[in-house]
C-alpha cells in the first residue's frame, strides 16, 4: 500500500482546505511530521484512517464522530471532507468521504442536517481517466478492507505505530498482550472454539444430570413402592455423579428380591385362609337348613291342627256353591225380568212428565195426540212466506234511514264548500304575495352572503396583522439580544482558550511523575517542569466557556429563526388585510351580518309559502269536484226514496193478516212450533208405556217357568240362590285353598327329612355364621395382602425396567460428556493433562508473539548495537495467563530480564522494534500486503545521540524497496536529521500545513 495524496478540507483543527503529497514526500525515503503540541501532527493520520475506514483510531472513534469531525475553525457553509489517493494491490484508487454535518438553512433560519456521503474511484490508465466504483459507506468499507487485508485495528497498529501503545505492550501483563494480539490476529475463532467446547460441556453435562435425574425420579418411585422394611440403604449420589446408575440398579435389585419374598409369604397364608374360610363356609350352609327343616315342620302340624277347627265353615261353602250352579238355569230369565220392569218404569214417568206440559183442553187418548201434533205443524209451515216479508220490511226500513243520513251530509258539504269558495280569490292573491317577497328576500341573502365572507377575512388579517406586529417588534429585539450574547460568549472563550494555549506547558507538568516517559518528548527524566502562573486557565474552565458559546450561539440562531417565522406570518397577514383600520373593518363585517341575518330570516319562509299555494290550489279543485258529486247523489235519492215507500206500504198490508192475535210473525210462529213439539212428546211417550207394560208381563211367565224346571218351588228362591261373579270367585277360591293347602301338609309331613330333622336337637346357625364371617376376614385380609405383594413386585419390575433403559440411554451420553468434558478443560486450560494451564486462544497467540519476538530481535540486535534480544516465554507468571510472557537477554551479561526493567530509551527502540516486528508478521499473516508507507508515533526525546543514530539507520533500510516512512515528533534534533519535513502549524483560524525539503 502507497499513498500518493491527502486532501483535508474543515477537518479536525484543519479549519481550510489543504494538501499533502505523499510522492514527493516519499521521494526522500523518510521524512518528519512535526509541529507544536495541539497543531493536528495526529489529525493527519486520523484523515487517513478515516478515510480508509470511515471513523477514527482507538479511542478517538467514539468522541468524534459525524458532526464531530468538522472543524470549529471552518467557513459557516464550507463541509469537511477527506480524500485520499493510494494504490493497493496494484490498483490505484481515491476515496472521498464527507461526514455528517449541521449546516446553515438556505432559505431559512436554523440549521439541517446533511448525510455522510462516500466515493470511490479507481483510476484507468488506458484511458488517464477515473471511473467510479460506488457511493455506498458499506460496499466501500469491505472493498478497503478486502484488498488491504487488515481491519481497522490491524492498520492503526501496522502501519501508524503507536510507540506508546507498544511501550505499553512492552510493559504489561500477559492479559493485556492477549487482548491486543487478539484484536490484531483475530483469534476469535480459537476463543469461539474454547467457548463452543464449554458449552458442549455444559449441554452434556445438561443431558447426563437430567437423565441422572429421571434415574433419581424413578429410584424415589421405586422407594414408595418397596417401603421401608427392605433394609437396603438407598444411594446418596446427586445428579452428574459416576456410579449412580450402578448404584440405583443395584438397589433395584435387592429391593426386587425382598418383594418376592414377601409375595410367596403372602401366597402361603392366603392358601390356607382359603381353606379355612371353606370349612367355615360348608359348616354354615348345615346349621342353616338344619335349622330350615326344623322350622318348617313345626310349621306344618301348626297348619294341620287350623285346617281340622275349621271343618264346618268349608262344609257350608259347599253346599252354597251347589245351590248356585242350580241357580244358574234362571240367571237368564232372571235377568230379562229385571230389564222389563226397569224399562217399564221409565216409560210411565216419561209419559207422566209429557202429559204434565200440555195445556188442560189437551188431556185425550194418545191417538188423538197425535192428531192435533200434525194439524200445529201443518199451520207453521203456512207462516214462511210472512217472515220473508218481515225481514224485507226491516231492510226497506234501514234503506230509508240511510238515505236521510246522506241527504243530512251533503247538505251539510254543500253549505261549507259554497262558504270556502267565496274566501278563495282573497287567500290566493295573499299566498301569491308572500311568495314574491319570500324569493326577493332570498336573493338579497345570497347577495350579502357573498360580501360577508370576505369581509370576515379582511376583518381577521387586520387583527392577526396588529398581533404578528408586537410579535415582530418583541422577536426583533431578543433576536438582537441573543447575537449580542452569542457574541461576548465567543470572544470569551476564545480569550480563555488562548490563555490555556500560552500555558499548556504547566498543565501539562502536572500530570508528569518521576521514572514515567513525558507525554510530549518520552523522556523519564523532568528536571525543570513548567509551573502554572496567577489566572491560569484550566481545561474546565475552557469547556466550560465553550459550551456557553455553543449554548448562546445556539439561542441566537432560535432567536433568528423566530424572527423570520413571525415575519412572514406579518407578510401574510398585511397583505391579506391592505391598510384598513379593524375598526372599520369590524363596523362593515357587523352592518353587512345584521342585513344577511334579517333577508335570511325573511328568506326562509318561501318554502313555506310554495307549500301552501299549492295546497290551497289542490284544495279549491276538491271542493268543485265535491260539489258536483253531492248534486249528482241528491237526484238520484228522490227517486229511490219514492220507490221504498211503495214497497213497503204493500209489505204493511200481508203482515198484518199473517200475525194474527201476535206481536209479530216470529211470535207467532213459536207457539205453533212449541205446541207441535209438546203434542209429539206427549203421543210418543204414551204408546211406549203401552208397549213396556206388554213386554214385562211376557217376562214374568218365563221366569216362573224357568224356576220350577231348575227344581225351585218359587222364582223368589232361585233369586236367592244366584251368586254374581265376585262372590262366586272369591268363594270357588276359598274351596279350591283349602283342599291346596290340605294337600301341601300332608305331603310335606310324609318328607323323610324333614321327619328326621324333627327328631334331631335344635340346630344354632348364629354361632356358624359368626366362625364363617371371622375366616371371610381373615381370607380378604390375606387376599389383600397378596394382591398389594403383587402389585408393589409388578410396579418394581416395570420401574427397574424404565431404569434400566434409563441407565442404557445415559451410557453413551455419559461417555461423551467425559469426552467433551475432558477437550474443554484441555481447551480452558483447567486439565491437568495441560501441564502449563495455557488456553487455545493463549496457545495460538503464544506462537505468534513468537514471530512477533523472532522478527522484532532483527531490528532491536541493531539498534542495541547488539546487545539486546527479545524472546519468548511460555512460563506462567503468578496467576495470570501463561505462554505470553516477553524477556529480554542482554549479550552483556548473558542474562534473561522482564523488559520492565529497561530504561526509558532502550523501552522505546525495543517497542519501535516490537512494533516494526508486529507490522512484519501482521503484513503476511494478511497475504503478503506490501506496506509501503509507514508512520512512527513520538517517543525519539528518549534517545541518546548515538542510539538516534542507531534507530535512525534502522529506520533508513525501511526505504529498501522503495519504502516510506513518516517520523510523527516534535523532537527539535530530528528536524535537524531529517530534511523532509511536513510542518503542521497552529493558529487562532486553525491548523496549517508547510510542506520542508522536497525541492519542490
């Protein structure tokens, strides 16, 4: 990598534009970048960084940032940018970047932000012409990244040596070398491997404790069904132990022994409580019928001494049932007796209650009844046509009626409408009225609506046009006051800043300590360090009176921006509103609403007034057309009301020759119908009596007869002997149940072991069943036992089988956790397989700070003149990391010493060779990236002459090869050695650039 060109533009302390050519620089192989404390020498390798890399070095990265970079010093509307010209890797390329910035609005008051903006370019040498690559931060970044094969980090270490950082590293524990060697070699590959190796581990170990805990879970288990009385101790092992699955299968086992044991025990005692309880049993069912027979055969002899007392009364039932069966012969002539007298009863009062309703004169034999019954009828049917005349009569009646009803109401139509007919002409020429000045009104409201909205406008411009007036007035004012402000801030502190500037040498005596390099020069010796003189201005007091300037700075420009927001609202305003006073405006806007709100008002009503003219004409064209019509109806009512009266002066004259000596037709036509109905019932009634009387008198005869053939003297006593079917039953039932049960006692008391059970002592079945229900306890009690045995052995079995293949799954599990467990703790460095407790990540690194150390003695034996060598130790200091320890030999005394113990010059040539050695093995471990510029940090005060000049040599065989390389000090000998020169001078404006010694 070479760089040719750098242009720096408002960045940094860089308030100009300015321009560094590298060629010429380079012409002469080494050249000084030198200028007084605070000029920018840094800045300048900070302009290359962010260029490459689009921020800054270390620390420097997170403070200055975006709108940071630009320069305080800067023209108000001039933007920082870099812009470097290099070539890598054979390719000639430019990149310009520009950071965010805050600038000045164009039209406006206040400030915006602009984007950071990114450019690549790469020069065609075919053409002499460059082309552009892209405009993208991210596409640019990895495109640098890619050809210079160096990360940031990389770069600021390689090829802008830091000499403070590396006399640092020098110095330091091997903790802190790992974490720069870290960042430079990127081994964070080695530490993801150490990291995934531990979390293998822990996953493993996850897996092996969760099944050792399902093993523990199932042993617990196997503890509840087993109990208590097995006797073998349970293991004590937590999850992740070794052994505990042989333990838990163990205790498995033996537990699974002790339950058979029990299981056969209980197999024992429930065989012969089985027997037992058998015995028992048959015992029992003995005493029981023994005592069943017993009792059963004092039971019969009780039944056969009640059947003998109760002899005489079956006798009698007997003989009841004979006479009954005799009797039965009768029972239908007995029955046909009865039915003729009842029905004969019945006849006589029906005929008693008709007689009963007739009139006295109607008292004859029933054949002349009937007689008289067909003469009423025959009068009614004679009385038909009269009630059709009637019924006719009472609607010519109603017809009338409602003809006088509509006479009444037309006449009462016509008299309204003739009244209503002469007030139209008068109302219609009134509603035609209203409606002229109802739609004048209206127009005049549109009209003055029309000069009231404008009115309004003009009326609110004017006010808001007086407001905005005492608003410019007061924004105008503290516009004013805040620039004035802004302006004493920034005179103070710049005043301040120029002070603190004159006596930065005392500020900067205060933090210096014996034995430790100065900041500035490196040396460790400070024999006359400046002291701080009355009214010294420190760095708080500074910022301090920098951020009141920001702050006035940035009150002013709020205060602009006010301003001009209120001025234009004013422009708007007047020019909305003219000259024209309010209250003027006010008086018309009033005037011009009185006369809207009086012509609306008036307006409103023509709808209304339509409405009812049209009503008014639909209402005139009804009452002609109701007049006509009532005329119409009048005419023809006289005619029908002529004919109604004829038709019913005829119907008069036939209705009162068929009422007779009656109210009316119905009337009389109901006595006919209610004497016809009585005589009917009357005949009817007395021919039925006349025939029931015939018919019980043939029934009689046939009983007797029937009673002398059944073999009874009189009807009266074969009546007596008829039994009806309940008593029958229940006596035919008692019969049949006492030759039953005669049968029944005799054939049981035959029973040849019922006699014997008789003949034996009485049998005591409470005490059989008492021993059968002590052996039925005994037996569910063994039974009991058995089955629990049972089940706990089954329940153990399936447990230790899910043991078992819990204890098979967790064997390979278990041996791979001890392999990963055992390359983590080789990997960690906390094996004891790992003799020196070395990490991977310390183990990579350890060889290469080896190179690291092997490149750097080439140059440190020269600069030394040969005395000193840098080498690597692999020994553990302390607690601390081992295998990145750093000793020095010195070929003097032929010893090894911690490079803590050299002195302040010899710690800067060994850390510039240190650096130079790092740069080395950085540049191949990248792929070989040439590096043809390079810049060395400070730290030359530190420097004898004679070692000045050793260093310097070194430093001159860099060139070999058509190399670089830029001295970054402020030593005033240097400038004295080396004769190209890049000055970077300071000033109240900024920094400045002078370019020494390149004959150009």
């Amino acid at each position: 990598m070479r760089l040719h060109r750098l242009g720096i533009t408002a960045f940094g302390p860089f308030g100009g534009a300015h321009e560094i050519d590298f060629d010429a620089l380079s012409a002469a192989g080494l050249f000084l970048l030198h200028g007084p404390t605070g000029a920018g020498k840094t800045s300048v390798l900070d302009a290359v960084c962010y260029a490459l890399y689009g921020s800054l070095p270390g620390e420097r990265a997170t403070g200055a940032q975006g709108t940071g970079l630009r320069s305080d010093h800067a023209a108000p509307h001039a933007r920082a940018e870099v812009v470097l010209d290099l070539t890598v890797a054979g390719r000639r390329l430019e990149v310009t970047r520009q950071p965010a910035w805050e600038r000045p609005k164009k039209r406006a008051a206040g400030t915006t932000v602009d984007k950071a903006q990114t450019w690549l370019r790469e020069y065609d040498p075919a053409t002499g012409t460059w082309r552009d690559l892209s405009r993208s931060h991210q596409e640019t970044g990895e495109e640098i990244t890619q050809l210079l094969g160096m990360s940031k980090e990389q770069f600021c270490q390689v090829v802008l040596l830091p000499q403070g950082d590396f006399a640092r590293f020098l110095r330091a524990d091997a903790e802190a070398r790992g974490r720069l060697l870290g960042r430079l070699f990127d081994t964070r590959r080695f530490a993801a491997v150490e990291q995934h190796l531990a979390e293998l581990r822990r996953a493993a170990a996850d897996r092996v404790q969760e099944g050792d805990r399902v093993l523990l879970a199932a042993l617990q288990r196997m503890r509840q069904v087993a109990g208590e009385a097995t006797g073998v101790p349970v293991p004590e092992a937590e999850p992740g132990e070794p052994g505990l699955a042989a333990d838990v299968l163990g205790w498995a086992a033996t537990a699974r022994a002790d339950l058979r044991e029990r299981r056969t025990v209980a197999r024992l005692a429930l065989t012969a409580a089985e027997q037992e309880q058998t015995t028992a049993r048959r015992a029992l069912d003995e005493a029981r019928e023994l005592h069943r027979l017993q009792q059963r055969a004092g039971q019969l002899h009780a039944r056969r001494e009640r059947l003998a007392a109760t002899a005489e009364a079956h006798e009698e039932r007997l003989t009841r049932l004979a006479h009954a069966r005799k009797a039965a012969a009768v029972q239908g002539a007995l029955d046909l007796r009865h039915a003729a007298e009842r029905a004969h009863a019945r006849a006589r009062r029906a005929e008693e209650a008709a007689r009963a309703a007739l009139p006295a004169e109607h008292t004859v034999p029933a054949s002349r009844l009937a007689a008289l019954a067909r003469t009423a009828v025959e009068e009614l049917g004679a009385l038909a046509s009269a009630r059709r005349a009637e019924r006719r009569h009472a609607e010519l009646t109603g017809e009338l009626d409602r003809v006088d009803r509509d006479e009444h109401a037309d006449e009462t139509l016509l008299a309204e409408t003739a009244e209503w007919l002469e007030r139209w002409d008068t109302a219609r020429s009134g509603l035609q009225r209203e409606e002229t000045e109802a739609r004048d009104a209206a127009a005049d409201a549109d009209r003055l609506a029309a000069l009231l909205g404008p009115a309004r406008e003009r009326l609110a411009a004017a006010r808001r046009r007086d407001t905005l007036a005492a608003d410019a007035d007061r924004a105008r004012a503290a516009a004013l006051t805040a620039r004035e402000e802004a302006t004493a801030a920034q005179r103070h502190w710049l005043e301040l800043k120029e002070t603190r500037l004159a006596h930065i040498a005392a500020e900067l005596a205060d933090r210096l300590t014996d034995g430790e390099p100065c900041e500035v020069c490196g040396a460790t010796a400070h024999p006359h360090p400046a002291t701080r003189a009355d009214g010294h201005v420190d760095q708080r007091a500074e910022d301090a009176a920098h951020a009141a300037y920001r702050r006035s700075d940035a009150g002013r420009a709020e205060a602009e921006r006010a301003l001009g927001v209120v001025r234009e609202e004013l422009a708007a305003a007047t020019a909305a509103a003219t000259t024209a006073e309010v209250a003027g405006l006010a008086a018309e806007a009033a005037r011009l609403a009185g006369e809207y709100e009086r012509a609306r008002a008036a307006a409103e009503g023509l709808h209304a007034v339509r409405h009812r003219l049209d009503a008014a004409g639909r209402e005139h064209e009804r009452r002609l057309a109701e007049r006509h019509a009532a005329e119409r109806r009048a005419a023809a009512r006289a005619t029908l009301r002529d004919s109604l009266v004829r038709e019913q002066a005829t119907l008069d004259e036939e209705l009162a020759q068929a009422r007779g000596g009656a109210t009316g037709v119905a009337a009389r036509a109901r006595q006919l119908e209610e004497r016809a109905a009585l005589l009917t019932e009357a005949a009817e009634a007395s021919r039925a009596a006349e025939e029931s009387a015939g018919r019980l008198k043939e029934a009689d005869a046939r009983l007797a007869d029937a009673a002398y053939r059944a073999g009874f003297d009189t009807p009266e006593q074969a009546a007596a002997a008829v039994l009806d079917d309940a008593d029958h039953r229940e006596l035919q039932h008692a019969v049949d149940a006492r030759r039953l049960e005669e049968a029944e006692v005799r054939s049981a008391l035959a029973d040849p072991a019922t006699a014997d059970a008789a003949a034996l002592p009485p049998a005591d079945p409470d005490a059989a069943t008492d021993r059968a229900r002590r052996a039925d306890l005994r037996l569910r009690a063994a039974a009991a036992t058995d089955e629990a045995a049972g089940r706990d052995t089954a329940a153990l079995d399936a447990l230790s089988r899910q043991a078992t293949a819990e204890a098979r799954r967790l064997g390979p599990l278990r041996a791979q956790y001890e392999r990963v467990a055992r390359l983590a703790q080789l990997a960690a460095g906390t094996s004891t397989e790992n003799e020196r407790r070395m990490r991977l990540e310390s183990y990579v690194l350890a060889a290469r700070l080896e190179q690291v150390a092997a490149a750097a003695t080439v140059r440190l034996h020269r600069m030394s003149g040969g005395r000193y060598t840098l080498v690597h130790t692999a020994d553990r200091s302390g607690r601390g990391r081992s295998g990145l320890g750093l000793r020095v030999v010195d070929a003097w005394t032929g010893r090894e010493r911690d490079t803590a113990t050299l002195s302040g010059g010899e710690t800067f040539f060994a850390s510039l060779a240190l650096a130079l050695g790092l740069a080395d093995v950085v540049t191949d471990e990248a792929g070989g990236v040439r590096l043809d510029t390079l810049f060395i940090d400070e730290g030359f005060g530190s420097l004898d002459d004679q070692t000045l000049d050793d260093v310097l040599d070194v430093l001159d065989t860099l060139r070999e090869r058509d190399r670089s390389v830029g001295i970054v000090s402020h030593v005033a000998d240097l400038r004295r050695r080396v004769h190209t020169q890049l000055e970077v001078v300071k000033g109240r404006d900024g920094s400045a650039l002078r370019v020494h010694g390149t004959g150009g």
